[in-house]
C-alpha cells in the first residue's frame, strides 16, 4: 500500500505530529479542519455556516492536492461546539455535498482548540 502525507505548512502540524491529509492507497483521509487561515486567523468569528463554507473551502483543497475533489468525499465528521445551529452547519454542508450525499456525522462537543471556532470537519475520500 502507498502512502502520501500531503501538509499545508501549518505550524501544528509539526507542533502536533500530524497531516493535513494522509493517502493511503485509494482513500485520502483529511484530518479535522477548522475555520483557520493560513496566517492563523479565524474565518466567521460567530458564525457557523460561514466557519462551515470556509472549513469545506479548505477541505476541497487538500483532496485537490490528492488529487481527487470533493466529488470522492464518501464521508464527512462535524463537531460542533452548539448543536442548536445544525442548520445553519447543515446548509452549508449541503451546498457542497447535496448531489454527493456522503454518509455524515455530527456531533456536538464541549469545546474546539480555540474558543473562536465553532464548526470542525474531517472526511474520507475514495480514489
């Protein structure tokens, strides 16, 4: 089986130990992604659905960097940090994945890294 770890140069990553997203032979599995940019700012401070978009943005990316697109998503984890806004979260990720339908969890927990996010997601993706 081969393996690929794709990065984004994100300081965590090395701090942490981890990938933004790992190939590991036809499956591409992206790690949880939040609404942070690449000069460690957060996107949509109080709002979900635009944390969302950001997050799926930013997602659609590193499967670009693989190789595939969100078109190969076959499954998509979201926590959130208030439960109460699954619509807003929802919508978003409908936007993105409605014709895709990708079996999908979300889950609230009690808290993110930092206090700001609110919305993160992980996916797998299939080759």
């Amino acid at each position: 089986m081969t393996r690929i770890n794709y990065s984004t140069g994100a300081k965590w990553e090395n701090i942490v130990g981890y990938s933004r997203a790992v190939q590991a032979g036809d499956m591409v599995f992206v790690s949880g992604t939040t609404a942070v940019d690449e000069n460690g700012n957060t996107i949509g401070i109080g709002d979900p659905y635009a944390q969302t978009k950001f997050i799926i943005k930013k997602i659609e990316d590193i499967l670009n960097k693989a190789g595939v697109d969100l078109s190969s998503v076959v499954r998509t984890r979201i926590f959130t940090v208030d439960i109460s806004a699954w619509e807003e979260i929802g919508k978003a990720h409908a936007e993105a994945f409605l014709e895709i339908k990708p079996a999908a969890t979300m889950v609230e927990v009690k808290s993110l890294i930092n206090k700001e996010l609110l919305v993160e997601i992980e996916v797998d993706a299939h080759r």
